[in-house]
C-alpha cells in the first residue's frame, strides 16, 4: 500500500512539472537556449543570460524545470543534452503553440466551460506567437509531404495563393524555389499579416509578393485572383467547418479561383475526442504529442474538427474531386489533400 501511495505522489508531482517544463520548452526555444544548445553541445547558463540580457535566476529556474523532465542535464552552470533534448526539440514548436500562443486559452478553463461566458470574444490567444510556432511546425511535419506533392504537380504554376498565410514563410519559399511565380497571402490575424509583410520587404519580395488581411471563409472574387492557378492552406482548413459551412466556404473558393487546377489542403484531423466511429481514432492510452490540446483547444473555442471521413465526405459536393490524399503521421494523424476542380 505505501509503494502504492509513493508512486502515486510521484505521478501526480510528474504532472505538476510537466505542466511548468512544457512552458519552458516553449520559451527556451524563442529565448535561443535551445538552439545553443543544440548547436554547440552544452551552454554556460550564466554566460548566455548575460550576453541575452536575461535575469540569471529566472534562467536558472528554467533550466531545472527543463533538467526535472530530462530535456536537459546540469552541472553547476553549464547545461548538456538530456535523454529527451532531441525529442523536444523536434517538437519544440509543438510547446510554443501550447504555452506561448495558446496560454491564454488554457490558463482560462474555468471561465471558458461556462456557457455563460461564451458570448463575443470570451477567449484570448496570441496570434502572432501562434504564427511563429506554425511556421516551425510547418518545416518540421508538413514541409516533406508538401513538397514532394508540388515536386510532383503536372503543370507548371505561375500564381499562389495561401490561404490563413500566418508568417508568410511557405509563401516565401515556393516564390524561392520557383523563379518567375508571384504570390498572395490571404489571413485573418492583423498582426501576422503585419508580420508577413515586413519579413516580405526585407527578403526582397515586394513586386512578386503581397499580404492581405481577410476571412478565408468569406473569400469571394477579385480581379487579382483571376489567373491564379495554385491554391495552398496549411492548418486552418478546420476553420471551414462545420460540414454545411465547409461545403459552402469550398464552393465559394471554387469560384474565387477559377483558373486554380490544383489545391493543396493540409491540416490536422480529429482521432481522439467523439471520434470512435472513425477507423483513425485513438484511444486515451494511446494519445500522442499535440492531439490533446488541438482537439481540447478547439473545443473550448467552439471550432469543429472534422475527421478524415468527415473531409472526404464534402470535396465532391464542394466542387472540388480529391486527386490523391499524402498521410503524414507524425505528432498527430495530419493530412494534405491534393484537390482539382470537379
């Protein structure tokens, strides 16, 4: 019984830690500390908080926390790769979402679950930080299956859009690969749009390359949409739903674009909450990294996240047909859908 009781207290404190270390992974990465490390094999934490202009203490205080869950080892000042520093920093874009851009959405609960509350703008995320930790988890999970699908497209494109654009980034690197292409980014986060542009100018983008800010869901025709023929939307494509707003916001896109032959649609898919009719759901056994708090999150947001049933189900009565579908099972079960034109 007293074993019983021990491993118990030590359960529930590794939960208590975990929720403090997740936070500091996510922040020792914007902070540099996890690059440094990883780049050159141990850091002298005094060192780098000084030539960061960091407060020493709070530092250390992060780094234990990184140190309680084994992301980090230390030894006095300096600080070497735990067992699961490359782990985390595969998926360090993962806890910046969580903590960074989402903090305010979970550190909220109480006050979210009440109907009462759920009026007008009754939750707070932070846009511009979400936009930071896409764009890293974009090159990380999405980028490979991206692009060996435009490796692969049977035409030769001259105009992008990307649809929920965030950091501009995917936009910027098709321009940069494809010599001769111009691009538009279409995204309803003020900031990000902010953000894009700026980072757009600096990179010399400003005649083949513009930002604008708008409701992807209620995108209708414009004259500068006219000869645009490749359509891309990373991770927000749940925003379209539910099914009839879905179906709906596709159409509209279809004829928004009407010289678009190919749409790449990738985003990540409900397996977990009220999804057992689903031949991908998972178990709560058997979550992985990230499922949890996407699906939680958009819950608590009142977002629908459709299955990869429920996406296959409303291509065809969108107008759109699905070419081929590119499985990417890495943090959670994420797909890109390669639609053209019905």
């Amino acid at each position: 019984m007293k074993s019983t009781v021990v491993d118990s207290k030590r359960a529930v404190a590794a939960i208590f830690n975990s929720a403090i270390a997740a936070a500091a992974i996510g922040a020792a990465w914007e902070l540099g500390l996890l690059d440094e490390l990883w780049d050159q094999k141990k850091v002298d934490v005094h060192k780098f908080a000084t030539q960061h202009d960091l407060d020493s203490g709070s530092l250390q205080g992060l780094v234990a926390a990184l140190a309680v869950v084994d992301v980090v080892k230390r030894d006095q000042d300096t600080v070497v790769a735990g067992r699961l520093l490359d782990e985390a920093y595969r998926t360090k874009s993962l806890f910046h979402w969580l903590t960074m851009g989402s903090g305010g959405l979970f550190s909220r609960m109480q006050y979210v679950l009440r109907n009462e509350n759920r009026t007008g703008d009754f939750y707070r995320r932070d846009p511009a930080a979400i936009a930071y930790a896409c764009r890293e988890a974009n090159r990380q999970f999405f980028d490979p299956a991206f692009w060996a699908a435009m490796d692969k497209l049977n035409y030769k494109f001259h105009s992008v859009v990307d649809l929920g654009s965030g950091s501009g980034e995917r936009l910027m690197q098709i321009l940069d690969r494809y010599p001769g292409t111009t691009g538009i980014g279409i995204d309803l986060a003020g900031p990000a749009v902010k953000v894009a542009a700026a980072e757009s100018l600096e990179r010399g983008f400003e005649d083949r390359l513009s930002f604008t800010e708008g409701d992807v869901c209620e995108l209708g025709y414009r004259d500068e949409f006219a000869q645009v023929d490749l359509l891309t939307c990373f991770m927000m494509g749940h925003d379209f739903w539910p099914r009839d707003n879905c179906v709906a916001t596709l159409q509209r896109l279809r004829k928004a674009f009407p010289m678009a032959r190919r749409f790449l649609l990738g985003d990540t898919t409900r397996i977990l909450l009220d999804s057992a009719r689903s031949k991908y759901a998972v178990t709560e056994d058997n979550v992985p990294i990230f499922t949890l708090g996407f699906e939680f999150g958009h819950a608590m947001m009142g977002a629908y996240l459709p299955t990869m049933d429920e996406w296959e189900g409303v291509f065809a009565e969108g107008g759109w047909r699905l070419v081929k579908r590119h499985l990417i099972e890495t943090h959670s079960l994420s797909v890109i859908f390669e639609l053209e034109h019905v």
